[in-house]
C-alpha cells in the first residue's frame, strides 16, 4: 500500500511540474516573433514610368490594320490605358482582343461604342 501511494505521489509531482515548465515556452515564442522585422513597402512615385513609349502606336497601327480606323488609344491615363471611338456592330471582341495582345495583357479603360 506505502508502494502505490509513494508512485501515485511521485507521478503526480512529476506531472505537477512539467505542466508548470510550459509557460516559460510561451514567452520565448512571444519574444521571438517581436524580434522579426517586418518589411518596408516600396512607394511607386510615378505610374507613368513604367508605361511604354511606343505603346500608343503600337496599338493604333494593329487596329488600322485590321481595319478599325475609327479607335483612339490614350496611354496618359493611369493606371490603365483608354480606348475610344466607334466600331460596327459585333466587333468590339476583335478590337478588344487585337489591343490585349498589343498590350501584355495589361488592364484597359473601354470606351469604344458599337454601331
């Protein structure tokens, strides 16, 4: 009987005390994630440096090509480039996909109309 109660003693005060061990755990932890540095955005100044010279052109003389001659294009705008003008009938996809592929794929403002 002193036997049991000598083990259900000791198990017990061993159970006590690594429960007790967990706290010192937590801040450490709390302490090491304080520490890391957290990192600095980079502000873009102008959006207009990133826009291609030619692009304008570029674009405009694939929709002559194709035949919509009627299509402006106007980088100046940020940040997505506009198009304007009128097209017949069931080809704004054509003019909207002959811009994408001029374009990269970049986003654009659409303001052509159809007739």
């Amino acid at each position: 009987m002193r036997i049991k109660l000598l083990v259900v003693l000791c198990l017990s005060t061993f159970l006590f005390l690594a429960g007790c061990r967990g706290s010192d755990n937590t801040n450490a932890n709390a302490n090491r994630t304080a520490a890391t540095a957290t990192p600095t955005p980079v502000v873009k100044t102008t959006e207009a440096a990133t826009v291609d010279p030619n692009l304008k052109g570029k674009i405009e003389s694939a929709l002559k090509a194709k035949g919509f001659s009627a299509v402006t294009v106007d980088t100046s705008t940020t940040p997505n480039m506009t198009i304007s003008g009128t097209v017949a009938k069931g080809k704004l996809d054509q003019v909207m996909a002959t811009v994408q592929e001029n374009n990269g794929g970049k986003p654009v403002n659409n303001k052509v109309t159809e007739k």
